[in-house]
C-alpha cells in the first residue's frame, strides 16, 4: 500500500464529501417541508415494514426494459427476473454479485473480487459496454454499479436487439432508480461482516406539501475488509433525484451519482503444471501480495434527464439522456505462467509462478446515451394497437495509454516471494476508440382477440467505430422481433418467439498474433416458447425453452484470433415464486443448458461444450415466520451449480458443488423506531468450490468465499 495519498485521490475525496455534504443539505432542506407530516404519522410507520412473504412475488407491471410499450409483465414475451428492493434488503443483496447467485441462468465470468463484476447469462457473457443499463440507457460495467439508490434489478434473459441494440445474447441487466417517496422515508442501515467490513447507508425521500416537488437522497460509505487477505479498500456512494411536477401532464426528472472505490484486486489461479487443477488452496490466499502493489482506483457518475409528457389518457412522449463518466487506475502484481516450465498458461506444479507488473493509469470512458419514444392507444377495425416509435443514440470515447506489462521475477502460491516492480510507466492517454450508434424503432401490441397478441417490434441501428491501429466499420443492422401470446385464462400466457440480436466483435487479445484488431459485429438468433402462470394470488410459476446460435470466436491454430463456427445454446428454465402459506414464501429458479461449439473444423472445439457453464444449476430460497414469535422470520439458500469445462477442448473439467446459506430477520421497535434486525451467515458449511472458471486473459481459476457473517440494523423513521 501506498504511504501517501495522490492528488488525484486527494480531489476525489474532497468532490465526494461536497456531494455527501450537498446531498445532506437538499435532504434537510426538503425534510422542513414535510416534518410536520413526518412528525404526525408515526401510527403509519408499521407500513414501512413490509414482510417479504409479499415481496417474493412483486413484479414490476409497466416501465420494465422488456419492451416499449407498457404492458404487465405476466403477458410479456420474454424471461426476465426481477429483485425488488425489499428482496434486496432481505436477502443482504448489496452488489450485482450477492443479487447473481438467486438466478441459475447467470453466472460468474472473470468476477475477480475487488475488480469489475462480470457476469454471463445462458452461457454468453455480457459486454460490459453495452449489456448493462440505468432506467434502459447504456451504461459501462467497468466499475461495481452501486445499489443504494436503486428500487430493483431487471435481468431479460436471451436476445435483447429490438430493446437495446448492440448487446450480447445472453441478454442485459437493467437497474432502475429510485424516486421520490409520496410519504416520507427515513431509513438508515448499518451492518458488519467478513474480517470488519463496516457499512453505512441512508435513504431520505418525500414531497413538498404542495406535491409539486419530489426527492430522494441517498447516501453510503463502506470500509471494505475482504474474506481474501490484503484485499481491502473503501467506498464512498451518493446520489440524488428529483421530481418535479411541472403540470398535471408534465413531468420533469433529474439524478445525480457519484462513487469512488479503491480496492485491491484478487487475482485467480491457473492449472498447476499446465494439467491440474490447483490443489491444497485457501480462498484467502492473496496472490497480488507485492508490496508494492496498489489498490484498484474507480471513479464513476452519472447525470440524467427524463421529461415525460402526457397527451391524453391513450398518447404520451418522453425524452431520457444519461452521461456516464467512468475514470481508473488499474494496478496489479498479476500472475501468469510458469517460465521454469515454460507454461504460458499454467502454473509450476509446485505452485511457481511468474509475476507481471501491470499498470494502466488515468483510463476514462465517457457514454452519452439517449432515448425518445411517443407511444399510444387506438382501434384500427376491429385491432386495438399499443404502439411506440423512437429514436435512441450512443456516443462512446474510450482514453487510454499504452499499458505497462513487465515480467518483474517469481513467486509461489504457498511460499509467496517479494520481487522488485519494474521501473517503466505508462504512456501518455490518447483517444483510443470512438463508438457511434443511432437507432430507430417501433413496437406494435395488436390485440387480435380477446385470448391472442401479436407483439411485433423492428429495431434499426447503424454503428460507427474507430480505433486507433486497427480497421474501424461503418454499418447498420435490422433487428426484428416477433412474438405471438395465447391467454387461455386471465391468469396464463402461453408464447412463442423469434429474435435477432448484434454484439460487438471481441478483440484480440494479448498473446496472439493479431492482437488488439478488432472482429466486425455477429448476429445472432434465437427462438423461444415460454409459459408464465399465476397459480393464484400469491404464487406465480414461468418455463421457457430457447435455443441461441451466434458466430464463435476463438483463437485458432495459428495463434490468430477469428471468428468461425458456432455456439449453440439449448436450454430450459424454470422459476418459482410467492407466497405457499401465509407464513411460508419460496423463491426457485433451475436452468439445464447444452451449450456447444460447432462448425469450426478444429476437434478439440467442435461439439465440446462452452467453457465456464454448468449443464444444470438451481437456486431455492425459503422464508418462514415464526408463528408464536411475531416479527421473526428464518430464511435459506440452496445453490447448485453442475461441472463445469475449463478449457475448451474440455480436457480439464471443474466439479460442481452446493452451497447453502441461513439466516434470520426481525422486526421490531426500538425507543419509538421502527426497526429490522438481520444476521445472515452465507456458505454455512465453508465449502470449498471454484465459482468461476473463466477463459479470460489465459484462463483463471476463483475460488468462492468461505463462511462469512453479516450482521445489520435497519431504521425506518
């Protein structure tokens, strides 16, 4: 660890405590507005409360990032999986990872602690330019999206071309804000765990008396101790969002965040003696130990703009825009290879490995998106339309210099070695890439009777990339996207759909022969039938089946990075949710996934199955109130996850495991406060596993973490 503190640290900080500071000076300053009400309603506050034996089943029912027009979403074709924030609270989800493991079609992929989290769905691993959203407009995954002010997570599985454009086909997560609360809110949630990890929220929301105006302030700070020795750092959250109620047609939104994180990151392993997997590990063994390695330094903010207007009850517009401002300094003593045994990748078999300064500092990214839709209702004969039309855009420039990656000396898993860190620096930041996209499109909800919808919807996009020592492009693309909906009964959909989508072309990566060229954008398609049912009230069930083929891309024998071939997914999921008694609530999700490599005329790739994915994983949680102890409530975690291949001719495979979580929830009063105790203890049985067994940058190997405590407060004022 560094024993100064940079300028650039030093005016971070200072911006952080003057967005801290001015977000606590809106807040009391809408708070005088209301705290007479506030004042008045402590009867109400039971309200606030609100038991997860509800929640489990909550389902946003309109704005959802399925589709454009707003429609509920039991009748939408697609698989989604929705966390609202009182399953976040209850389930102690306070990153994208915690929320991850509670859906068996996503996993983990290269999500090394302390670094950007990454994740794939139905085998295809997300972009992080392009598969991540805020309120549906873009944002970069290259920094841990905080959850403070965000009321749930949407995760639409499978191609999502008609609703986002560039994204890649395992689908995209989208998180949605929070607003301004009509009552007021007060809450404040501390909570410890790991080895002293300390953490702090607060959220504040209301309205001025007149409802005219509305807020929302939120605000965290994390001391970060990690289950990984050494790996620990801090983070600093807030954010800030205002409604303004122009006139009863007119609606005016604004939010503001800001968060900056530093941390030091954990490597992974690589097969001892290029064959094996490594053997006799700890998961807090750190590898990035040098003392001269630094912490990962993010910052990230966002400013958006929303302004909706209604016509009439059947016709409204509205316009969004986001500017995303993503800066890091990456640092790290990263292990690869074995030069005694010259493995490239591998590590000795003894646990030897070479060590690699690696240095990127004053990275930026700096997205503008934005997004107009007009949408409406009306009887063409004997149809009724749900219509919407719009246009989006996003603007990318990415800055960088050129890297530092020296091989400084060895070291060994067990027997770590201090070697001296190399002495060059990286280059100036240049101008690197510049991505262009526009976009118009249509969506058409016909009603063709009173039992069949037809959902039809037609993106076109048009792309234009520069990058520096590589060919750029300049293209559009047709994305459509059909859907037919049978509704037996009110409360059953049955569907079945066709889609394209368009990603990105991969770059080549270090080692090849054609490193850093950039592959032109592959299409992909998908065809899925689906059936979403409410079993009653409280209970609801969906199942869908899908099959997804796109380009492979692969290092080929030439050491050249190509496209060729295919990956083709087949796969069924299942989920569960709501309320079986009234004291007992189960959420389950189970996927089986055939995810295979074909066509590329190479042996060991072709009909040997994607790397990186169990052929089944399963996820079951309980919630059971105590009868005779009312406001206490237990709950629990099963999650099962299949081998997995490591390599991609799947000569090495990773074997699965199970593990399960417990923990407690009870409400009560304290001095006149609302109040929610949890303790949860995940991985009760401090199994060892391999959570994530990615290919990524020569192959890596991430243990998962061992039993680990938490323990927190709520208090709702």
């Amino acid at each position: 660890m560094p024993t100064t503190t940079p300028s650039s640290l030093r005016t971070s900080m200072r911006t952080t405590l003057r967005l801290t500071a001015i977000a606590a000076a809106i807040a009391q300053a809408c708070a005088l507005t209301s705290s007479a009400y506030a004042q008045s309603d402590d009867q109400a506050l039971p309200e606030v409360i609100i038991s997860a034996n509800k929640q489990l089943k909550e389902k946003p029912i309109t704005n959802s990032v399925a589709g454009f027009v707003d429609a509920p979403l039991q009748d939408t074709p697609v698989s989604m999986t929705v966390f609202s924030r009182q399953q976040m609270q209850d389930l102690r989800i306070r990153s994208s990872t915690d929320a991850m493991k509670f859906d068996a079609s996503v996993n983990d992929a290269y999500n090394a602690v302390g670094y950007a989290e990454q994740f794939s769905i139905r085998g295809f691993a997300l972009d992080n330019t392009s598969s991540y959203r805020k309120d549906g407009l873009a944002i970069p995954g290259d920094a841990s999206i905080p959850l403070e002010n965000k009321e749930r997570i949407e995760i639409l599985k499978g191609l999502a071309g008609f609703q986002a454009g560039f994204a890649t086909p395992g689908g995209i997560i989208n998180y949605v804000l929070k607003r301004p609360t009509a009552a007021p809110l007060r809450s404040l949630s501390i909570e410890t765990s790991e080895r002293g990890t300390l953490y702090g929220t607060a959220d504040l929301g209301g309205q001025s008396d007149d409802r005219q105006f509305g807020y929302r302030i939120n605000a965290a700070a994390e001391k970060i101790r990690s289950y990984v020795k050494g790996a620990d750092g801090e983070r600093q959250f807030a954010s800030a969002a205002f409604d303004w109620h122009m006139t009863p047609q007119a609606l005016l939104q604004l939010d503001l965040d800001y968060q900056r994180k530093s941390q030091l990151t954990v490597p992974g392993y690589q097969l001892f003696n290029g064959t094996d997997l490594p053997r006799g590990i700890n998961p807090d063994i750190m590898l990035n130990d040098q003392p001269w390695a630094k912490p990962v330094f993010t910052r990230s903010s966002n400013i958006g703009l929303r302004f909706e207007y209604r016509f009439s009850d059947n016709w409204r517009a509205s316009f969004s825009a986001n500017r995303h401002e993503f800066k890091r300094d990456d640092y790290t003593a990263f292990p690869y290879g074995c030069t005694a045994a010259n493995l490239y990748p591998g590590y000795c078999a003894n646990g030897d490995y070479d060590v690699y300064d690696y240095q990127s500092v004053n990275e930026s990214k700096s997205p503008v998106a934005t997004q107009a839709i007009l949408s409406g209702k009306w009887l063409a004969g004997a149809f009724r339309h749900n219509l919407a039309i719009g246009f989006s855009s996003f603007q990318r420039r990415d800055r960088f210099g050129d890297y530092v990656y020296d091989y400084v000396g060895g070291s060994n898993v067990f027997r770590p070695a201090v070697v001296p860190p190399s002495g060059n620096v990286t280059g100036p930041v240049l101008l690197r890439r510049t991505d262009k996209e526009w976009s118009v499109f249509a969506q058409d909800i016909i009603d063709l009777s009173d039992a069949w919808k037809l959902h039809a919807g037609l993106r076109h996009v048009a792309i234009r990339r520069q990058q520096i020592d590589s060919p750029g492009y300049d293209r559009s693309y047709q994305l459509p996207s059909l859907a037919l909906v049978f509704k037996p009964q009110s409360n059953i959909s049955i569907y079945a759909s066709f889609s394209e989508g368009l990603e990105h072309g991969g770059i080549a990566p270090i080692g090849t022969g054609n490193v850093n060229q950039v592959l032109n954008p592959a299409k992909s398609r998908q065809v899925e039938i689906g059936v979403k049912a409410d079993l009653n009230r409280d209970v609801s069930i969906s199942a869908a089946a899908f099959r997804i083929k796109k380009p492979l891309e692969y290092t080929n024998t030439a050491n050249v990075y190509v496209s060729n071939g295919s990956a083709i997914h087949n796969g069924l999921e299942l989920t569960v949710q709501g309320r079986v008694t009234p004291a007992l609530s189960l959420g389950g999700s189970l996927t089986a996934l055939d995810a295979r490599q074909s066509g590329t005329g190479i042996a060991g790739l072709d009909d040997k199955r994607v790397t990186n994915v169990p052929a089944r994983k399963s996820v079951i949680y309980l919630d059971y109130a105590i009868a005779g102890l009312p406001g206490l409530s237990l709950n629990g975690s099963w999650n099962y996850a299949g081998d997995k291949a490591f390599q991609p001719d799947n000569s090495v495979m990773v074997p699965g495991y199970s593990v399960f979580n417990l923990g407690t929830r009870y409400h009560t009063r304290l001095a006149g406060v609302a109040t929610t105790l949890r303790v949860n203890i995940d991985n009760v049985s401090d199994k060892f596993y391999w959570r994530d067994v990615t290919q990524s940058l020569g192959g890596y190997l991430f243990p998962g973490a061992p039993r680990v405590f938490k323990v927190s407060a709520q208090f709702d004022f």
